[in-house]
C-alpha cells in the first residue's frame, strides 16, 4: 500500500511542471521564429526610410514653392539651409526662411541625405534669381537604410533611381 500511495506522489509531482527538455524546444522554437522576423523587420525599416524620403521631398518642393512666393526677387532656394533657419535667431530671410523643419534642413533625415542643386539662375539688374533646382535623395547606406535613390525639380514631380543613386528616370508608382 505505500508502495502504491509513493508511485502516485511521483507521478503527480511530476505532472505539475515542465521538463528540461520540454523548455528547451519551447526556446528553440522562439529562436527559429525570431530569426525568420529579422529580415523582415529590416525590409520594413528600410521601406519606411523610402517612403519618408517621398514625403520629405514633397515637403522640399512645397516649401520652394512658398520660398519663391515669398522672395519672389530670389527665385527658388538653392540650398537647404536657406529653407530652414532657426526661429530664434531673428525674423525669416531670403537666407534663412523658416520653413522646413531642422531636420530637414540639415540634410540628412531617416537614412537619406538630401541636396539641393543644380540650381539656374538669371540675373536681372544686377541681382541673382533662380529660375530652377533640382533635388536629390539617396540612402546613407545603399542597401540598409534604403534600395532607391529619388529626384526632383520645380516641377514636383519625383522620380527614382533603381540603384540608389541620383540616376532616377523611374517614375514613382
């Protein structure tokens, strides 16, 4: 009888947890599935990264668009720094206008690095105006922190370069 009441303790005790190897294919199975996440979770972020470049070069253009309303004796911008400016350093110029955002007008925002050039200009009474620009988006890192490389110009409409550069004659889809 005891030897009965024993084995049944045993039995019992031994129900209420997990064994060490049940744990240990519990965690490989969560390993496995963390590394098939990995890759998908940098395609993600690189997807993010292009599609915060798009945005931030319909923000570029929009904000040409009002820097030549407001300085129309300028033209368009031809550089970021123009675009942006710091709000407590005085009131809006033709060189700093206060119209993108700081990150933006440093250059460099999710991954991207932005310029604007390959600006025209005409000169009318002795003073430069700029008639047109180009703007260019390429990733820091090709292939990481994005595949596509974008272009611009006063017309707005933007374009892409497969290979990440500033080659772009795609249009977006």
């Amino acid at each position: 009888m005891n030897r009965k009441l024993s084995l049944s303790r045993r039995r019992r005790s031994a129900q209420n947890g997990f064994t060490l190897m049940e744990l240990l294919i519990v965690i490989a199975i969560i390993l496995i599935l963390m590394l098939m996440a990995i890759p998908t979770i940098g395609s993600l972020k690189k997807k993010a990264n292009e599609t915060s470049a798009i945005n931030s070069m319909q923000v570029i253009n929009k904000a040409e668009i009002q820097y030549e309303s407001t300085f129309p004796t300028s033209g368009y911008a031809c550089s970021l720094q123009a675009l942006g400016g710091d709000p407590a350093a005085g009131a809006p110029s033709a060189t700093s206008a206060q119209i993108l955002q700081q990150d933006l007008a440093s250059g460099i925002k999710s991954g991207y690095q932005f310029i604007i050039g390959n600006c025209t200009k005409v000169t009318v009474n002795g003073q430069d105006r700029f008639t047109g620009y180009s703007v260019t988006a390429v990733p820091l890192t090709v292939g990481k922190t994005g595949d596509r490389g974008f272009c611009s110009d006063q017309f707005g409409t933007i374009t892409a370069d497969p290979a990440g550069g500033t080659h772009c004659s795609q249009p977006l889809q």
